[in-house]
C-alpha cells in the first residue's frame, strides 16, 4: 500500500510500445493507468520521463539464472544478481536450483524468495530441484516447495540432467498436481563424461574431450516422448543444436507440451572461440557450431523455440584465470542478453520487437505460471496492466566492459565487444529499478 | 640495366667504382691470390713444413679461404693432400654475443679424418676485427681436441682489438675507423652474377661507410 | 620464435630450421666433451605436471649440454599438489627469472594459457598437453625421418646423403594406434603435412577422433591393407594405455574388445613387418607396451629405430631451446608467434 503514496506517478513520453507508434505511458499505482497520445501536457503532480526513440517492452522474465545464493556468495549474491537482471531490463527471474544448499527444500526457496523480495530489483521466484541434492536418486519435496511461500512451479536439476528415465517420468507425473513444469538440463551423462566442447573439428584439433550434440539430442528425444506418454508439461533448458531443434518441432507438430529455451551466447557464439583455451568461453551446454547458431535463430525465429533465457552463470575469477579443464562452465547473460537478441533477430529483420516482447518476456511468464496474479509478469503493455516496463534505446551502442557490470563477476564473453541496444529504465509495479540506464538504489523499507 | 646507385640487397653488389655509395676496392682479385700465397709459404716456413698442419675455415668466408690456403700447401709440399688438411670449424655456440642478435643459424663443424690432436692449426678468417671470433673458436677448438698449436691466419687485419689476440699471418693490414665497414667478396661464397650488371662477380676486399647495404663485414 | 607450443604453428621454413639446428647439435653429441656454453646464464624450467621421466630427461640433458643451469619443478611433491593454481606456479617462475619454462601438462591448452596469460615473460616450450600436443616429439620423429629416409638414392639404394635444409617431400608415413587420445599423433599429422609428407592414420573407429575429416591426412581402419597399398617409407607405432581397454565406469566404454582383438588388427608384429619395404623404418614414442601394439620381434628388428628416436630427442630440444633462448628476445617478439 505504501508504494502509491511514495511512488511517483510516471508519464512515458513518446515510447514506442513494442516498436508501434509513440505513445505517452502512465504508470501509477503499480499499474499503466492510461495510454495518451504521444507528448502530451503533462499535470504538475507526474514527473515526465523523456522515452522518445525509445521502445517500451513488458518486463522481461528471466526463466534461467544462476544467483548462486546460499553458498557462493563471492560469485554473486541473489541483491548483486538481481540487480544486474534490472540493468538488462528484467523485472523477474527464476533462480537456479544448484546453491550450497540446493534449493530441494521449502525452506531454502522461501529464503531465496524473501530475500530477493527485500532487495526488491525483479521478482526471484524460485526453482525447486527436481532430485534431493540434484543426485538424481530420489524426488525432492516437490509438493512442498509448490505449496511455499515461493510457490515453486518450475523444477530443474539444472547443471545436472535427470538422467535416470524413470526419475524423470515421476517427476513430469508429480508436477502435474499443481501445473509445475519440468525443466530439463538435456545432457547425457556417460557420452559426455570429462567433456570440455563441442565435439567436433576443433575439439579434435585441440584435444579437449568432446560434448557430443547426440547426448543433448538423445536426451531431449526421450524427454518429449515421456512428456506425450504422461500427458504432462516439459521444458528444455538452453538448447544448443540444431538437432535438438529439428526434434523439438517434430514433437510440437505431434502436440507434446514442451516449450524450449536458447541462450543469448548459443544465438551468436561459436566454438571456434576456444581456440586460445580462454575460459570465458568455456560454458554448458557448449558453444557449438555456425551451423547450429544458424538452426537455433531459425528456430527461434520461427516459433520451434519459445524463449530466450540467460543461464547467467557467473563465476569468480579464480574459476576462470586457469586452465581450460580446470576452470568452471558458465558465462553471464543478464545484462547482454537484450542486445544479442537485438542485434542477431531484430537488426536482421527476422524477428520484431513484438516477438522480442513475446520471447523474452510473456512466454517465460507462462511457462512459470507467474503471469497471473497481484504480481503477474509478462503481460502486454494496456491499460490496467502490471506497470512492469522496460525503455530500450535500439539505436545506442555500447562496449561492453565486464569490469563494470552490475553482476559481481566478470565473466562475460562480450567484454570488449560492441553490442546495440541500451536499456534506458526498468520499472517494476511502476517503480523505477533503473533510471539512465543505472540502477536506482531504493529507499529502505519501501516494496513494490 | 642501370649502373647507378645499387639496389640494397643481402649480398655486396655495389659496383666498386661507383664513388657515390664511397666503397672502395681494397685488394682486387690479383692482391688477394698473392696474399694467400705468401700467407702458405709462411705457414710452410713458420712450421718447417705442412705435413702437421691443419687449417679450420671459420664460415662463411673462411671456410673458402682455407680451402685455397690448402691447395697452395700442396704445391709447395708436393704429396700433401688439400682435403686432408682442411676443415671448417662453426664458433656460433662458443659467441658471448649471442643475446645481442636475432638468433644465428649454426654452421658445421667438419675436421679432416686425422683429426686436429698433436697437430698444429691455423685458424683462417677473412677479417680480423675485435678478436672475439677467434677467442669462441679457441674455446670450440679445446671442446673437439687438443692441437699441439694454434695460430691465425686473417685475410685482412682491420684493428680494433677488444682481446688480446692477434694474428700470425695477415694478408693486407687495412687501418680503418670504426664508423667504416671491411667486406670481402669471394666467389666461392658471393658468386651469383651480380643481379644488377648481370657481371659475374670477383674477389675483392671493400671498404665503405656504416651502414651499407652489404653482409660480409667480419663479426666483432 | 618465442614459443614452442604446437606443431601447426610451424611454417615449412621454420621447422627445417629446427631440423637442421638440431643436425649441427646432433654432431656435436658425439664429441668427446658434448658440453656447450651457448646457453651460460639461462635458465631453463621443467614444469611438470604429470610424470614423464622421459621426456624430463630428454629435455634436461639438452639443457645442460648447452649449459643452461636447470630447475626441476615435479607437481609430485610441491605446493601444486597441494592446489596452487597453475597461474601462481608461474608467478614463482618468472619471479625466479626463468628464461623458458619445459610445461608438461594433464590439461589441454595449459601451455598455451601459460605462454599468453601474462603471467610469465619466459619462452614455454610444450613437453606435452593433455591430447592436443607434443611438438618436440613430432620434431624428432621428423628429424629421425630425414635422416633415414631423404637423399636416399633411387632404388631403394641404401646410401643417405646430406639432408640439411631438406623436406620430408613425397615420404609416405603411416600413424597407427590410438589417435583420439594421442598428442603425439597430432603433433606429427601437422607437422609431416607441413614437410611435404604423406600420412596416412590407422586405427579402431573408436580411437579416431570426430572431425578427423578437417585434418590433412587419410584415415584408414586396415592396417594390413595400408601396409601392402601404401608401402609406407616409416610406421610409427602409438602406445596404447591400459586404461583404453577397460574404458570408465561400469565397462562399455572401452574402446576395443580387449587386447588380443587389438593385437591382431593393428600390432605390429613379425608378419606384418614382412609385408613392409625393405627401407621402411619401425617407430615408436615409448614407452612401449611389448606384444600389445608392438611384438618384440618388431621392437628389436633393424628396422626400428626406436632407441635413435630418444638421442635425436635430446638433439631436437637443444635446437629449440637453442633458438628460442640464444638470440634476442626483444628483436625476436617482433617476428615469429
């Protein structure tokens, strides 16, 4: 309640909603209130934002990021993390299940929930794990982590796959109770034992052990047909190649409820770039090739693959300055990834910022059933809506420095590169998050 | 062609008279022959005879001089065998001057069947300069053997001394500053016809201003 | 050249300037007083990771032949089993001012991240990494060719002449054994393409890595029919570890049925020595594993050369030593890598 008196009344000038002709937003109360035509006089109590050029995108929803709190702290912490998701213009993310603890009880997602309830930059909700300690032996407390305070609805053993099938039959019959959904880290275990990259011709040349495409491939086949025999939902996490496409469209042409996710790095990064055995680029699933890059923009493209999702995955830097086999997977994507979605589909021509709307925003809030409600993600940009808004700047181009991000680590694999695109604002439930494209620090105490 | 100032290039290929690159021809073809001649019967008359000599080129331009120096033993000592005399003795691992230089490439070592111990060596150069040649080659020569002696023979002693080493036959004592430079052209080494001239070359021992377009300055 | 860290670095030029290097370094092997002062003052670090007494040996005696004083740094024993990074081990390195560091290496990659870090000012020199390198090896496997195989008169005739500054131009070699898991297979398959040689890979589909197509060479699973078609010039034999046979895990992940199969398809053996010219020469990196990939009767047959390969081992890595450490690095950083 105290957040419509302490909030300002925001008036959006001249945004472009997803790209369409300028308008002037209002955002009070936690909700748009109003739609005007474009630069409008505005009344002395509204404090005018200048969004000309700019587009207005619905929060985006972040469906796979790592915020490593409780237990590495010293890579990001879930205030760090989020943050950095307000700086890429989210206004929500789902935090990984694989912290120390693993988040396989009601008690650790409840604590994640509140604590990124307090830091207030997006809205954390949970994953539960799907196995106790992601072993992949035993169901976790599914039910009650559902039934929580974080009300989970997405279960992962993310950062391990649920191999054992019949495991993962349980799993998708279990969550069905309460429309949960199972996603899936598709990596066969035993063809990808000691793997450091994509199988392949560099891998050959290099000599590091390979990441065939077949065990992601294998993995997601098995999973669509348990899906369809159990009537249940599926989602697969950071699909990487193009066979994994090819099947996923295959399955949705026979009707199974799965819905699939790429990375921003996998729409534009190949394994070419490891090469100099620079970790940074060393991540899981592995960078695979141009051909691959080229079927996961199709298949986005065309509507095979329902949405990007960062798999932030941040790292200290010891885990990187190293050797190739001994340094961590994983690479940051929160505050990257609306660029690399600009420039590879919508500078291309090959998606519009509808679709980005769509992609990155709506579709995730659906396929973690957090698009209904008083907290309600992901929907469009009208009036009575959840005031939830990104301003993007298409036009900026900015170098991105990993030394001066938001997220506590530095592992981005675009550092020193230029990307288009700038998120201007973020505003949650009419809030600002970031302003000038920096983060707004809160006034203690006031929750949106 | 043209005939003027010379195309740099990794071989001495200036034209000896052409006074606008200031090279200058020390000895010509002629000088240079009598020089080894007279340089073989001092070594004959120095070791009352050749039969215990043996002469080690230091390459590049050495190792032809040797091979020269031997055939006039042979006509001054009549049995003596040239190939059995001569060798060629590489002192590029033995140089304190390394770290200085892009890396060189080694040249080979090659001694005559017999051998150099109990017999007397004459070291053969081209240029004698700092002296720091012959001290690598008298520490590669006490790695291969023990020579009962060892002198030296230079075609051309240029001063400068920076050891104390000097030579026990010369050809032409040449005084120089420093700020010039001592090349010598032999054909067995410089032989391709001159690319500019098409002329075939000759021997000669040159003096020029640093830094000059040729190669064959005897190291310090 | 600065560093040494893999085989596809090397330009035709500049690995006959290794090989010749190390024919001048060879010769001086068989003096009396093999000692040279040519590297008085250097230091030379041999950083090992991962056992290969070998190959330490090897890299060792070259660097006291040339008078580099030399520290041995065993993982075994030191701070680094303990879990010092490798980027703190070369932090000690350069602050004890090595001038090139010999690295041996479980992990792929680890020379080349230790050459371009920034952590070390030193020239590296790869002793091996994971399944990606060995370019000494490959280097004196080519040295050890030339000098058996180039300038051979027609004819098969026996009289090799001088080969300095020569190639290993039209020379068939055949490479049999476990490539996808062999660095010195990979070493060689650049390195002898470079030289104008003809390999040819022999080996189980299992042991041939994906992506093998890229490589320039050909790839055979007949070891029978390479040796009666191809009638190659050398075979250099690859060690198969005992572990390839068990695989990991619960079995099924070995990589042949076990080594009688291996033995008789791709052994080496007195038969298969028969149907070889009478030139062709019988190699092998060691350490060897007798009756497995290679019989005895082939082991210690004239053809092979095998105990030649471990003398020119310390040839060639006093040639690269030499020319990594013995010039100016300054002037050097320049040009090559």
């Amino acid at each position: 309640m105290s957040e419509q008196t302490t909030n300002p009344t925001y008036v959006l000038q001249g945004a472009a909603p997803l790209g369409a002709d300028p308008v002037d937003l209002v955002l009070a109360g936690g909700v748009i209130t109003e739609v005007r035509a474009a630069h409008s006089p505005v009344a002395d109590d509204e404090t005018a934002v200048d969004a000309t050029g700019l587009v207005a995108l619905p929060g985006l929803v972040d469906l796979h990021t790592h915020l490593r709190e409780p237990g590495r702290e010293d890579a990001e912490t879930i205030v760090s993390g989020t943050r950095a998701a307000a700086v890429g213009g989210f206004t929500a993310v789902h935090a990984m299940a694989n912290t120390t603890p693993v988040a396989d009880t009601a008690g650790v997602v409840e604590q994640v929930w509140r604590i990124g309830r307090d830091a207030g930059w997006v809205d954390v909700h949970p994953v539960g794990a799907v196995s106790v300690g992601l072993e992949g032996h035993q169901l976790a407390e599914i039910g009650a982590m559902a039934d929580s305070a974080a009300r989970v609805r997405v279960f992962s053993d993310d950062g391990k796959c649920v191999w054992d099938p019949i495991l993962m039959r349980r799993a998708l019959e279990y969550v069905k109770a309460f429309d949960g959904v199972v996603a899936q880290h598709a990596q066969e275990p035993r063809l990808t034992e000691g793997a450091q990259m994509n199988e392949g011709v560099v891998s050959a040349e290099l000599g590091l052990a390979g990441w065939p495409a077949v065990a992601e491939e294998a993995i997601i086949a098995r999973d669509v047909l348990l899906a369809e025999h159990v009537g249940s939902r599926l989602h697969v996490c950071h699909l990487s190649t193009a066979g994994s496409v090819e099947i996923i469209r295959w399955a949705k042409g026979r009707g199974i409820d799965v819905t699939a996710e790429v990375t921003p790095h996998h729409l534009v990064l190949t394994d070419e770039l490891a090469r100099d055995y620079d970790p940074t680029f060393k991540v899981n699933p592995p960078l695979r090739t141009a051909a691959d890059v080229e079927a996961v923009r199709q298949g986005l493209a065309d509507g095979t693959i329902d949405i990007v999702a960062t798999d932030h995955a941040p790292h200290t830097r010891e885990d990187k300055d190293c050797e190739w086999a001994a340094a961590a997977f994983g690479m940051t994507g929160l505050e990257t990834a609306l660029s690399v979605v600009q420039q590879t589909m919508v500078d291309s021509g090959r998606m519009t910022w509808a679709d980005v709307a769509r992609v990155l925003s709506a579709a995730p809030a659906r396929i973690g059933r957090i698009d209904e409600g008083p907290t309600a993600q992901g929907r469009p940009l009208e009036v009575g809506e959840p005031a939830n808004v990104v301003l993007v700047d298409p036009a900026a181009r900015r170098v991105v420095d990993g030394r001066s991000q938001a997220t506590a680590s530095t592992n981005t694999p675009f550092h020193g590169h230029e990307l288009p695109g700038r998120v201007v604002a973020t505003f949650l439930r009419g809030r600002a998050t970031v302003l000038e494209g920096a983060p707004v620090e809160q006034v203690a105490g006031v929750r949106s | 062609m043209s005939s003027g100032p010379a195309v740099p290039s990794s071989e001495p290929t200036v034209t000896p008279e052409d006074p606008s690159d200031g090279v200058t021809t020390v000895l010509g073809e002629a000088e240079i022959a009598r020089a080894l001649t007279r340089i073989a019967h001092e070594v004959v008359e120095r070791n009352k005879g050749a039969h215990d000599v043996v002469l080690l080129g230091i390459p590049t331009r050495g190792v032809p001089l040797a091979e020269r120096l031997a055939e006039r033993l042979a006509t001054i000592e009549p049995g003596l065998v040239p190939a059995d005399v001569v060798g060629e003795l590489d002192v590029t691992m033995y140089r304190d001057d390394l770290h200085r230089h892009p890396v060189r490439t080694i040249g080979a070592t090659r001694l005559p069947a017999s051998g150099i111990d109990g017999k007397v060596v004459v070291l053969v150069d081209d240029v004698l300069f700092s002296g720091r040649t012959i001290r690598a080659a008298l520490d590669a020569i006490s790695d291969i053997g023990r020579p009962r002696a060892v002198q030296l023979a230079a075609l051309v002693d240029r001063g400068h001394r920076e050891l104390p080493i000097r030579p026990d036959y010369v050809g032409k004592n040449l005084p120089t500053s420093l700020s010039e430079r001592v090349s010598v052209r032999l054909v067995e080494t410089d032989g391709s016809p001159d690319d500019a001239t098409g002329e075939p070359v000759t021997d000669a021992v040159l003096i020029s201003q640093r830094p000059t377009s040729t190669s064959s300055e005897g190291t310090r | 050249m600065k560093h040494l860290l893999s085989t596809a670095d090397l330009a035709r030029a500049d690995a006959i300037r290794i090989l010749d290097t190390a024919a001048q370094m060879a010769a001086t092997q068989s003096r009396e007083i093999k000692k040279l002062p040519t590297l008085r003052g250097r230091t030379v670090v041999n950083l090992f990771f991962e056992d290969s007494t070998r190959t330490r040996i090897s890299f060792e005696t070259a660097a006291k032949r040339l008078s580099a004083d030399v520290i041995n740094f065993s993982a075994k024993g030191s701070s680094v089993s303990k879990g010092e990074s490798l980027k703190d081990t070369a932090l000690t390195l350069q602050a004890m001012g090595a001038d090139a560091v010999v690295i041996r290496h479980q992990a792929s990659g680890a020379p080349h991240t230790l050459a371009h870090a920034g952590w070390v000012e030193a020239a590296v020199v790869n002793a091996g990494d994971g399944m990606h390198q060995h370019p000494t090896q490959a280097l004196l496997d080519a040295f050890t060719m030339r000098r058996h195989l180039v300038g051979r008169g027609a004819a098969g005739a026996s009289i090799v002449g001088d080969p300095t500054g020569q190639d290993l131009a039209g020379l068939r070699i055949a490479v049999v054994g476990d490539v996808l898991h062999s660095r010195v297979a990979r070493s060689n398959v650049h390195l002898l393409h470079t030289l104008g040689a003809q390999v040819t890979l022999v080996a189980p589909p299992t042991l041939v890595p994906v992506g093998v197509e890229t490589w320039p060479c050909d790839v055979s699973y007949h070891l029978d029919e390479v040796l009666a078609e191809t009638a190659p010039d050398a075979v250099m034999m690859l060690r198969v570890q005992r572990e390839r046979m068990s695989g990991s895990g619960a079995g099924g992940g070995a990589f042949f049925p076990n080594p009688l199969e291996y033995t008789r398809n791709y052994g080496l053996d007195g038969r298969r020595l028969a149907l070889l010219p009478d030139h062709t020469i019988v190699m092998h990196p060691g350490p060897m594993n007798r009756g497995l990939e290679i019989s005895a009767e082939a082991a210690d047959s004239p053809r092979a050369v095998i105990v030649e390969q471990v003398a020119n081992g310390v040839a060639v890595r006093m040639a690269v030593l030499y020319l990594l450490l013995a010039g100016d690095a300054s002037k050097e950083r320049a040009g090559l890598e």
